[in-house]
C-alpha cells in the first residue's frame, strides 16, 4: 500500500488524506480513524486496479462494482507488482488492529435462548429486558488473538498456575481454572477449585467501528458543531461499522453458570477470544443485505422498539459459513 502512493497509483482520491502515512502503520487503527468516504474510495481505487479492463462492467452482478472503471497500471507493471503484493505463504499473520475496547453483545435470539435453556431452563430461557435493548458487557481486550494461531485445550492441573493465552505469536487457549458447583442441582452444597470441565466457544461475527474519534469540536454531517459524548442514531452508527471478521468466543460453561449471577460473567468468558486476520468491510458486505429471523423489526407479538433503537435499515447479512 505504501509503495502504491509512493507511485501515486491512488492519485488524489480525496482531500486531505496522506496515504504513505496512513498505510504505514502496523495496523489498521489509522485507516479505520478515517470517515466513511475515505474508506469507500480507497476500496474502489483498489477494485480499480484489479479489474479486468478487457470484461465488461455491465456483466459484473455488484452494483457497487460494476460502476467502477478499471486502471491497468498495476496489472502492466511487474515491478510494482514484486513491491505491493507478497505470497501469503511469506506473511505474517496477526491482529488486524490495536483493540482498546470490545463489547460482547447477546445478539440472536436463537443463541439468547440456547444459551438461556443451558443456565435457567427452557420455562426462563429469555430474559423478559432482551426483548427491550441491546444486551451486551464489555469483554477484556488484552485477551483478543489472532485465529489463525496454534489453537488447543488442554485439562493439566498445571494450566491453573500459568496464563490463560500465550503471547499473539502462538495463541494456545488453555482450560481456565476457576470455582465450579459440587452438584449443578443444589447451589448450598458450593464450590471446588479446578480446570473447567465444560470448554466451549461460540462462531460469532464482529466487527470494527471505525470513524473519527468524538471531540469538543466534532461536526455533523451539515457542519455543526456537537458537543462531546452526543449519541449517534442508528443511521448514523451504520457509517462508524468500518468491517466484519469471524469470531471465537471461548467460555468456560461451568465455571460461568457458577459466576454470572448478578453481573454476568468474568473469568469464564476473558480468557480468550480469537479472530479472523482479515478483515472484510462493510461495504463488500452490502449487497448480502436479508431480513433478520426475527422479520420485520417490531412486527408480529413482540415489542415496538423505543424510537431511539427503530433502525430505518434493519436487516442483517446472509453470510455462509463452510
């Protein structure tokens, strides 16, 4: 990336952006800081230079796609080639980006019910408030790895003295080691100290959000000065989505069941979240656009959405997994 600015490959894609400087970092935090736009047009200057300019953009079934003309400078320079793409067999593969912060959200109603039957019953499966907002708490990002890592559990009683996770290099996701209930059945019989017996994890989708940071001097979309901390509306949350990866999300199950209540869960959950290198952004996503399982928001016997949550664009993404 860095050496296709160097050759002025993307041009003046838009005011005010420095691609050496962007793409030179170790990860994508500097991109992802950028507003929507400038993501949009530097994902087109790139489909720009792999497009076939011998095939006919008509025949392309991307919309988004086919409006894009293709530039055969890349593809007619073997040298520039050598210099901006390397085999995947030579790369190293890590965290996407620097994670401050992640949130697990309790999204589906099939896994909020699943997992409901597993610690309450089928009778108290849902929680009556899931109906109402979005449930969620924030995970430990110190403990997100690359997914493409050496991966195993393993049941030593020597796993309780060391990390959960070893280093980003080699993310092995150990049995954590935390109280589990004498007899699932009688709570007043208590607890005994060992690796968990009930290793699970949950195939999840994430994603990054991405957009300027919040300041004293933020703008909206009309140039208005906004004070810090202004909420967002759902359209505009849908522009701070910057791009999705695959996601693993490691939970002790017994060690949970024990810990959750009142606050929800802690050591059960934090050991270890693993996710996919690459990310794929929002906008690649788009045209996959469906109606949720739920249908239509607010619709049948459930509850109309407060007007702050009513999303003009609710739907969700038909995405095969293999």
């Amino acid at each position: 990336m860095t050496t296709e600015s160097d050759e002025r490959c993307f041009g003046e894609i838009i005011t005010n952006f420095h691609p050496r400087i962007v793409f030179s970092q170790p990860t994508l935090n500097e991109f992802m800081s950028c507003e929507k736009h400038v993501w949009v047009a530097v994902r087109d200057r790139l489909i720009s230079l792999f497009l076939d300019s011998s095939t006919s953009s008509g025949s392309n079934n991307d919309i988004q796609i086919a409006t894009i003309q293709a530039d055969n400078r890349l593809q007619q320079n073997s040298a520039l080639q050598s210099q901006c793409m390397h085999p995947l067999s030579t790369t190293l593969y890590h965290l996407p980006a620097s994670i401050g912060d992640y949130t697990d959200f309790y999204s589906s109603r099939e896994h909020a019910t699943n997992v409901g039957i597993m610690f309450r019953g089928r009778d108290n499966a849902l929680q009556p408030n899931w109906l109402h907002l979005p449930v969620g708490y924030h995970g430990r990002s110190s403990s997100v790895y690359p997914s493409l890592a050496s991966s195993s559990a393993t049941t030593s009683e020597n796993d309780c003295e060391r990390n959960s996770v070893g280093g980003e290099k080699m993310s092995t996701v150990r049995r954590p080691c935390g109280q589990l209930q004498v007899d699932p059945l009688d709570p007043a019989k208590g607890s005994t100290y060992g690796p968990c017996k009930l290793m699970d994890f949950e195939l999840e989708v994430a994603f990054f959000v991405g957009g300027p940071t919040n300041s004293d001097n933020e703008q909206d979309h009309n140039h208005q000065q906004q004070p810090r901390g202004r909420p967002l509306t759902l359209s505009e949350a849908q522009d701070r989505i910057f791009g999705y990866v695959l996601m693993n999300d490691w939970s002790a199950r017994d060690i949970q069941k024990w810990e959750y209540v009142p606050l929800g869960p802690f050591t059960s959950k934090n050991f270890a979240t693993t996710i996919s290198t690459w990310v794929v952004t929002s906008m690649a996503l788009e045209p996959f656009r469906c109606e949720t399982s739920a249908g239509v928001q607010g619709g049948g016997l459930e509850p109309t959405p407060l007007e702050y949550l009513k999303d003009p664009k609710y739907g969700e993404k038909n995405v095969m997994i293999d």
